[in-house]
C-alpha cells in the first residue's frame, strides 16, 4: 500500500518554464522532506517542513506543507537544465516512530 | 562528523545464492536505520526498519531479512536470492521521529 502519493511521476518541460510536483496522503505526517536524487547515488535532502501551512524557500524552489500536514508541494519557477533528476517527497507519519516512507519519485528533465 | 559505510557498491549473484549486505554508521548513536529498493527513477521502497537494537519491522514480506547486530550496523540478507531480487538497494539513517536520513551510496545487486 503506497501512503504516499507523488505526482505526475514524469515531466519533461522546457528551459524556463514553471512547474509544480505534488505529495499527498490520508495520513498525518510528523514532518515531510524532499529528496533529490542522481543516478547511481543517494537521496540528497533538500528540505523539511514541520508545521502545517510551511512555507520554505531554497532560490528558485519553493516548497509548502499543507495546513492539515498532508500534503506537501514542491514548485520550481524559471526551471534549468540543471534542475534535472528525481525529486522525492518523503515523510514519517504521525506516532509511528522512525518509519520515514517515500513517495513514487517524480523524474524531471528540462530540455534547454 | 557522522559518515554511513554501506558495500559492496555493486554485486552480481546467481539465483539461488545467499546474499549478505552490509551498513555502519559512525559518529551518532542509537539511529533509526533503513533497508529501501530502489526500481530504475522510482521511488524508495522501503524493506526495513529499526529503531534500536534487536527491533527490526519488516515492511514487505518477500525473501529478505535483516538484523541489527550492534547499535550502528544494518544488515541485509537472503538465504536464497530470486531474480526478482535484483535492484539498487540504499541503507538509511536517522535520529528521533522526522528527523532527515541520510544515505549510502547504495548498493546495484544484479541476480543472474
């Protein structure tokens, strides 16, 4: 059972376009972060958000969590071809200890 | 600083063979560890858990298992391992319940 929904799972855009990835459950998070990964290597973290309604910015990324903790989204303005690579939300849900699941990944390519 | 070893980096195993993979962390204490496969530019299925020695929650149920022999040490096994068993498998660690994890390099396990 996949507790974490990530969409759309693919997207290929053009050099300065905006766009947005979604992460979204039934079950209330403790905290979500996202991920982004390059082929062959680990997660790298990006971001955490905690409390609900959270709005962090990271240059060109802006990321939120939902005000009823969950959901999260991930929105890049102006993308660049170095935005390339998979983006995956994860989170640990509420009362369940460390168990940190991940969502589906969503693989973006931006073409210049 | 903390630092997680995880090897070997990559593994080709015939079908049928025991497999035995191997994850240290160094320089933190009582972390919560992770066993997740990966698919090809998927999301992160997550195998195991623990949160503390001799406490292993089993995710999916399938031909792997994994023990914590010592505070810092995660490790993956089969007794027999199907080609289905093939993946790019990542050890995780983190603190306290939301905290980040952070990553090996994750180990690429061909089964032929």
């Amino acid at each position: 059972t996949q507790l974490l929904e990530q969409s759309p799972q693919f997207l290929s855009i053009q050099e300065g376009e905006n766009l947005t990835v979604y992460c979204n459950s039934s079950s209330v998070f403790s905290s979500l972060q996202w991920y982004r990964q390059e082929p062959g290597e680990g997660p790298v973290l990006l971001v955490t958000v905690v409390t609900g309604g959270e709005v962090k910015k990271l240059k060109r990324l802006t990321f939120q969590f939902g005000d009823a903790r969950k959901d999260s989204s991930l929105h890049i303005t102006a993308a660049q071809p170095g935005d390339t690579g998979l983006y995956l939300c994860a989170g640990t849900i509420y009362n369940q200890g460390g168990k940190l699941i991940f969502g589906q990944g969503t693989e973006l390519s931006v073409k210049p | 600083s903390q630092t997680i070893h995880q090897w070997p980096a990559t593994l080709v195993q015939p079908v049928g063979s025991p497999l035995s993979l191997e994850c240290t962390v160094e320089g933190t204490s009582n972390p919560n560890l992770y066993w997740y496969r990966q698919a090809a530019g998927r999301g992160l299925q997550l195998l195991f858990y623990s949160v503390g020695i001799g406490q292993i929650s089993s995710e999916v149920p399938q031909n792997l298992s994994a023990s914590r022999p010592q505070d810092r040490q995660f490790i993956l096994s089969s007794k027999k391992l199907l080609l289905s068993d093939s993946g790019f498998y990542l050890c995780a660690w983190s603190v306290g319940e939301g905290g980040r994890a952070f990553f090996g390099q994750g180990t690429r396990l061909t089964v032929v």
